[in-house]
C-alpha cells in the first residue's frame, strides 16, 4: 500500500511538475519579449529626440565672440571657420583634431584662404584624436588666450555630442554653436537617406556613451588622448 502511495505520488509530482515547466518558461520569455520591446522602444524615443538636436538646415550668422574653434572632419569645417574669422567673428581661430603629418601647405591646397590667416589669427591642434580630446584642447587654447565665448564650428550630426563635451570641460565658457550645412541634413526627410540615418545612429551611439560616461562617471570622463600626444617624441608644447 504505502509504496502504491509513493508511486502515485510520485506521478502526480512528475505531472505537476511538467505543468509548471512550460508555464514558467513561457511566463520567462513573455517577459524577456516584454522587456526587449521596451528598451527598443525606449532607444527609438531617445533617437528622435536626439535628431530633434541636431541643427539642420542654413545657420544664421553666430553674434561676435572671443574666439572660434573648428574640429576636423570635413572641408566645410574649415571653409565656413575661415569665413566667420574673416567677418570678424572671433579673434582667433582654433582647428582642432589636426592630423600631426598634416602640413599647412596641405591645409592651404584645400582651402586657399588659409594663408591669408595662418600667421596671424589660426592655430592648429594637433593632439586630439576625438572628440573628448577636442575638448581638452580646445579648453587649453581658450585658457591661455583668456577667452569666454566661442563659436564651435562642426557638422550638424556632431554637434550634440560636441557641444556636451566642450560644456563639461569649459562650464564657464559661452558656446555659440555654428552647425556647417550639408544637403543630407536641410530638410526633415533624412529618414528617407539610408546613409543619413545611418550615420545619425552611429553618432547616437557614440552621443549615448559619451553621455553615460559624462554623467555617471566624472572621474573617468577626461580623454587620456591629450595627454598621450603631450608625451609623444617631438611634439611640442
């Protein structure tokens, strides 16, 4: 008898057991679905709001300023910097991110009115390798010319991550932004550009990191990319 009692308890167990098994594994995949439909909805609401940042379109002219800084990464850059040193927008003009084989012959080649200012009002960075680099560099060159407004001139896509950046470096420091135009971003349609949209969510990629590292871990938010050119053979001070 007792040992019937066992069998049949047993049974039951194994039953219930088996009961359990695919309802707790669906509940598990139910929820894992549920979350993973929440975080992309998330990541897309975050998205939007991060193109909603991006200037598009032609800028107005940016008021006087102490100074003007241009990051690299497009002949526009340095085109329109040129012009707003050339109008008399800023003192002095900062092109940061450099590359250090670059020659200001090259620089010249690719825009012609280079020269007209190299010797007197431009200055080149040439140690940055990002954009938290830019940063530093451009907080640096801000410093030692005593400046407190500056015009930052870079690609509309760049710009929210940029002005991040140079904000935490330089929270004394007005930023006038100045986003360079490109025919890909004047208009609201750049979800029809399967290049736009893809480079606009690289740079919300790298716009989410820099943000995380910015906000939750200060200490650890300085580029080390400076300070690794600043002890490089033959550079300079």
């Amino acid at each position: 008898m007792a040992s019937q009692a066992d069998s049949s308890s047993e049974l039951a167990g194994t039953k219930t057991a088996e009961r359990r098994g695919p309802s707790t594994f669906r509940r598990a995949a139910l929820a894992s679905f549920a979350l993973g439909v929440a975080c992309a909805a998330i990541a897309f609401a975050g998205f939007l709001n991060f193109v909603s940042l991006v200037p598009v379109g032609e800028q107005p002219t940016p008021t006087k300023s102490d100074g003007i800084v241009a990051l690299t990464g497009g002949a526009e850059r340095l085109s329109d910097a040129l012009r707003l040193l050339a109008s008399g927008r800023g003192q002095r003009l900062l092109i940061s991110g450099v590359h250090p084989e670059t020659t200001e012959r090259e620089l010249a080649r690719a825009q012609p009115d280079y020269l007209a200012f190299a010797r007197c009002c431009v200055d080149l960075g040439r140690r940055a390798l990002n954009t938290a680099g830019n940063a530093v560099e451009t907080r640096r060159w801000a410093v030692r010319h005593g400046f407190r407004s500056l015009i930052v001139v870079t690609s509309g896509y760049h710009m929210p991550r940029t002005m991040m950046e140079l904000a935490r470096e330089m929270p004394n420091v007005d930023l006038i932004p100045y986003a360079v135009s490109t025919e890909r971003l004047r208009g609201d349609s750049w979800w029809r550009d399967y290049q736009t949209t893809r480079v606009l969510a690289a740079e919300y990629v790298k716009y989410v990191a820099a943000l995380v590292r910015v906000r939750l871990a200060p200490r650890l938010a300085k580029t080390e990319t400076v300070e690794s050119r600043d002890h490089a053979p033959g550079s300079g001070s």
